[in-house]
C-alpha cells in the first residue's frame, strides 16, 4: 500500500479528492469491491469526483484505478493469510465471560479485532524494512507523547539492549527540538502517533524529515496526520467502545517490530550480560 499512498500524497487533489483518498486508504478491502456510483453515495459526492480523482492519479478511469487497487490489496492478504491462525471470532469464543460482564466481553473482541487488523494491513516485509533501518541507523530517535508516551517508553528500554545510540525525544526539560537538532541523514526517526494526534510530535516528524533521515511511523490508518512522512509506515488500530483508544494493538505492533530487530541485530547478549551484572547488585531479579 506503500505505493499507493505515495502516489496520493504526491498528487495535486482537491478538497473532495482528498476526502475521497482518505475514504480509500482507510476502507481498502471495502473500497476494492465498491462501485464508483456506491463510494459517490457514501461520500455524498459526484460520482464523476470518484472518476476524476481516479485519473488525477494516473489511471484511465475508475476500473483501472481499482483494478490496481485490487490486485494490490490480493497480493497483501495473500501474503500473511497463512499468518492468521487464530480468528478474533475463534478467540472470542473461548471467552468464558459472566453475562454482566458484557462490556468486558465487547472489549476482548474488540482488541482481539484490531489485533487481526494489523496482519491484514501490514505487510511482514514492512517489520522487516523497519527493524534494517533501525539497525543500520546511526542514532535511533524516538518520539512518543501523551498516551503514546507508555509506547516510546517500552520500545526506548528494549531497543536499547539491542541497539546503541538510542535517545527518547520527550525526556523533560529539553524540548523534541532540542534533542533533534543533530538529527542528519545517517539517523532514524520511530515515532508513536495515535489519535488525538500532537503538533509536537509532527514538528519531529518534519526536522527528520528535512534533515533526510528515514521515518518509521506507527499509527492508526493511512491517513493519519503524520502518514505522509513514512518511510516505512505500520498501522494498528485504536477503535475502542469506552472513550480512550484500546493500546492492544499498537502495543503488539511495537513488540512485533522489536522481535524483527531482535533477530537482526548483533552483540545483544553481551548487553544483557552487562546488564544483568549491576541489576543483580541492585538487588533486581
């Protein structure tokens, strides 16, 4: 979908063009079997804005835009569905939860849901670029803030036994901008976002990106607002029935991603002997 996103983020849309994008990348697998006239419908617009935004793309028309579409959502699914062995329906079926507990019940299904979404939106490869570029990466910086803050917290601690020069971007009282002013071509940028997105987490974004250092984003959809700086882009969602976001999912995703590099990298037991050597004086078991 890499592509995909890269060709709608370089296109100059319009306002109903760009609605109809965002429509698009966050409901791939509904838009590939969805008639030009159906999106119009659920989008309220023309259905000649659907044909013209198809070819403001490059393509024919709306049969050629979707054709890709399609066969580029296939070649996805395809790729991890021997991944899948454990449905969310199968999961939640197990759930051996009291009749009262329904909320509980409607939680479990939910997270077990959006966790089955991150098979079917990311590609393994995209784990795999992901975890190479961190590797490879002179200085690892990290930017996570507010509810994502326990994310970045959680992968600074692990990728540091794994990895040297990895810095956290949030450590108070040096500011983002601070910590990233020697932010160069040679460096990364991971960064947490999920909804309610931060300014300052897009200030980061846009100083990795000027300085010409790779961008790895984890957040909820395609559209989301700092999509567009990815190198590499992983998506885990966030839908929850209560008011706060449901972190299952990003937090599988961020543990997914610290496996990959854990297979990659070199010397990591030696940093965990190192380390286990002073925990041990410190009376940590």
């Amino acid at each position: 979908m890499k592509e995909l996103r890269d060709t709608i983020n370089n296109a100059q849309l319009t306002k109903t063009q760009k609605m109809i994008a965002k429509f698009i990348l966050d409901n791939t697998a509904d838009a590939c079997f969805m008639t030009s006239t159906e999106i119009a419908s659920k989008l309220e617009v023309s259905e000649s804005s659907v044909i013209r935004f198809s070819r403001s793309l490059g393509y024919d028309g709306f049969m050629d835009f979707q054709k890709n579409l399609r066969r580029t959502y296939q070649d996805q699914v395809l790729s991890i569905s021997s991944s899948i062995t454990i449905p969310s329906h199968r999961i939640a079926k197990r759930a051996k939860l009291e009749t009262n507990s329904d909320y509980i019940h409607r939680h479990f299904k939910n997270a077990a849901k959006n966790l089955e979404n991150i098979l079917i939106n990311n590609q393994i490869s995209s784990f795999e670029e992901a975890a190479d570029i961190i590797i490879c990466s002179r200085h690892k910086y990290i930017a996570a803030s507010r509810g994502n803050s326990s994310l970045g917290d959680y992968f600074l601690l692990y990728l540091k036994h794994m990895v040297p020069n990895v810095e956290a971007t949030n450590a108070s009282p040096i500011s983002p901008i601070d910590h990233m002013c020697n932010i160069s071509k040679d460096d990364c940028l991971v960064i947490f976002s999920f909804p309610r997105y931060s300014s300052v987490d897009e200030i980061s974004a846009r100083m990795a990106q000027e300085a010409g250092a790779n961008i790895i984003v984890i957040t909820d959809k395609p559209s989301a607002l700092l999509a567009k700086y990815a190198t590499v882009l992983l998506t885990a969602p966030v839908d929850s029935n209560t008011f706060f976001n449901s972190m299952v999912a990003p937090q599988f995703a961020t543990e997914a991603l610290l496996e990959t590099i854990s297979h990659k990298a070199k010397g990591i037991e030696k940093r965990l002997k190192r380390i286990d050597k002073y925990l041990d004086e410190l009376g940590n078991y």
